[in-house]
C-alpha cells in the first residue's frame, strides 16, 4: 500500500507543485505515493462559499471556520482512513526527523493548510488534529509548509531515494547535524579537501566526521546539541575544528 497525502486546501492548484519534479515526481509518477487535494470551500454552507469569519474578541484579520474544516476533515478521513490529520500552524510542535520517520512509515497523511489568521482553536480538540510547525517564520498559508512536509515523508519511501543508506548520516537522523562534505577539485582559491578524507583510512575518516558532526552542532544549534544524550555536561560554545581537519 502506497503513502496517501491528502491535502485540505483552498488553494488546490498549488499542488502538486514541487513534488511533481524530481524524486518526489517519479515517486508520483511510479505510484510510491499517491496525492489527492480537497478544496475546503466546498464545504461551506452558505450560497456565497464563506470559509471565514472575524475573530472572537475583535481583532486584524478573518479565522478559518470551526464547522466548515471539521466538515472537509470528516470527508478527507473518508478518503484517506487511518492517515493522521496534521495542521501546519506557527503554533504547532517544530517537526523533527523523528516524526517524519513515523508518518513516512505509515499508511499517510491528511495535511490541513491554514490561511489568514488561522484555525478556529476548537478543531484540534474536536477532530483530534495534530498541529505541526516547520520553523520559527510564518508564512502567507500552510501549502508551502506542507509541501516541505511531504517532501520529507517521501524521500524516505522505500526506493525513492536509490540506495538505503542515502538517509542514514544526515542532519538530525543521529540527534547532530551531518558532517561537512566535499568532492573535486582537490585544491579551489588556495582552499582544500582536509588531508583526513584523501587518506584512505576509513576508520579515521569516520572519526573525523563523526566530531566534525558534533562541533558542529555544538556551535550551530546548541538547542540539538543539549538534548544529544552522549554529550550531556559539556558546554555549547566549547567546540573546536582542528586546523589539519579543516583544510583552510
């Protein structure tokens, strides 16, 4: 059974977008995974399609409508059982890795795209829908967010990405970011490939990355860097890159 995205929007046509090219596009394509969009404002009740309404308590700004996303949640379910409803809000829980293993692993996802001031609250109770963020930025509406969503789901499918391993030792798989790559020319405006990694020595290779990985992560994003168990104790701003590993 194929990963099934749904995706409740009211701007369909902004899909499939991105994930119509390249890996995503032949996952598509091959049939690894299957996208279906459902256009909120057909479950409007009124003759003028109205999805939105001022928000409680005054205020800038229109709010997505309590009954009308539970009535397209209710439809998408029944396009799409078993997959769970996400919510892509600045308010939700920072996506990470980890939860995108899990929904990549499952049957799919039903993707809720937020506009204007955002969900009227009593959704997530009500439908039981998980809110999601994909960093500390709003944006004009949630379908760029969950294009990013999806796109991290499914370069995890089987055989999307080619080989099994492609995923292994990237950013955050580990709890770090990935260590530094580099490729031909040796030498480029006077900089070069660390002597490590043209040594042919794969144990020190892996060494080398693998601290590359954490001084990484220990300068860049101390947030990861604290909650890596193996590192506990040690301080965020205590990194270091040893000149011969570094090339420069």
């Amino acid at each position: 059974m194929s990963f099934a995205a749904t995706i409740l929007t009211l701007y369909p046509e902004m899909f499939p977008g991105p994930l119509g090219i390249s890996l995503a596009g032949r996952a598509l394509e091959s049939g690894a995974w299957s996208l279906s969009t459902v256009q909120i404002r057909d479950f409007a009740a009124d003759k003028h399609r109205t999805v939105d309404d001022t928000p409680a308590g005054g205020g800038a700004g229109m709010v997505l409508k309590v009954d009308v996303l539970a009535a397209a949640i209710d439809h998408a379910r029944g396009l799409n059982p078993g997959a769970p409803v996400l919510a892509m809000t600045p308010r939700g829980r920072p996506l990470t890795q980890a939860r995108v293993r899990e929904l990549a692993a499952g049957p799919g996802a039903i993707v809720l795209c937020g506009r204007f001031e955002g969900f009227d609250e009593r959704i997530f109770e009500g439908r039981d829908v998980e809110e999601v963020s994909v960093g500390d930025i709003v944006l004009s509406g949630g379908e760029p967010a969950a294009i990013m969503l999806l796109d991290a789901c499914i370069r995890l499918l089987p055989g999307v990405m080619g080989a099994a391993s492609s995923g292994v030792e990237e950013s955050f798989e580990n709890g770090l970011l990935e260590y530094p790559h580099f490729t031909r020319p040796v030498e480029w405006e006077g900089r070069t490939i660390p002597e490590v990694l043209r040594s042919g020595d794969h144990a020190k290779i892996a060494a080398w990355r693998k601290q590359r990985g954490e001084d990484d992560t220990r300068l860049r994003r101390p947030d990861l860097w604290e909650r890596h168990g193996d590192v506990r104790g040690q301080p965020a701003s205590g990194a270091r890159h040893d000149d011969e590993g570094t090339g420069t």
